[in-house]
C-alpha cells in the first residue's frame, strides 16, 4: 500500500467523487422540479404571444423568473448538504413569488390572452 496503506490522493479523490455521486438525489426524479418544468413551459407559451414592446420587459422578466425555479431546484439537489439545498429550494420559492406578481401584473394589463389566462 502506498502511503502508510491510506491509498494516494487520487484514489482518495475518486473514491469521495463516487460517494458523493451516489449520495447525491437526480433532480429529475423530484417532483418540485418536474412541477417547475412544466410552469416554465407553460409561461413560454403564455406569454409567446405577448406585444412585442414588453419582449425586453415584463416577458423577459417572465421568462427569467420561470426558469429560475426548476434550475435552482436543480442546483440545489446537487449540491452537498442539505442545508444548501434548503437554501436554493428558498430561493425557487423566491422566484415564484416573484413569477405570482409578474402573472397578476399581466392580468391587470391585460398581457395574457383570455385563451390563455392563468389562474
């Protein structure tokens, strides 16, 4: 054995590598994302047909806000303690605060289509 039998660095290195892959939840697996995944598509769809002048405004605003929600679930699952994941699963409940305001201002303004409101 190399090392007084601890195994060299890049053995430890691979070894903690595979544990923590192992260990790690699939955010695909989790409900909370496939949830988010379909709200984002169905945001994209929402507001595809808003006027043009709010492209670089309320649906890019929209959009961003949607997005974030699925993709810090994602993050969060992937990172090593759960204290983390709690932190990024608090910032995807921000994000969807954030998505509630933008989906009534849409409303008030009348942004969505009666086809296509959101309730």
């Amino acid at each position: 054995m190399v090392n007084g039998g601890r195994g060299s660095q890049s053995q430890d290195y691979f070894l903690r590598s595979i544990i923590k892959t192992e260990l790690l939840m699939n955010h695909k697996d989790l409900d909370a994302w496939k949830q988010a995944m379909f709200l984002t598509e169905h945001i994209y769809l929402a507001s595809k047909d808003f006027p043009s002048s709010e492209q670089f405004g309320l649906t890019s605003q929209l959009r961003r806000a949607a997005i974030s929600v699925p993709a810090n679930i994602a993050e969060g699952s992937a990172r090593k303690s759960d204290k983390e994941f709690t932190q990024f699963l608090h910032i995807s409940l921000g994000s969807l605060a954030e998505l509630e305001t933008l989906i009534l201002l849409s409303k008030t303004l009348n942004t969505f289509h009666q086809n296509r409101q959101m309730n």
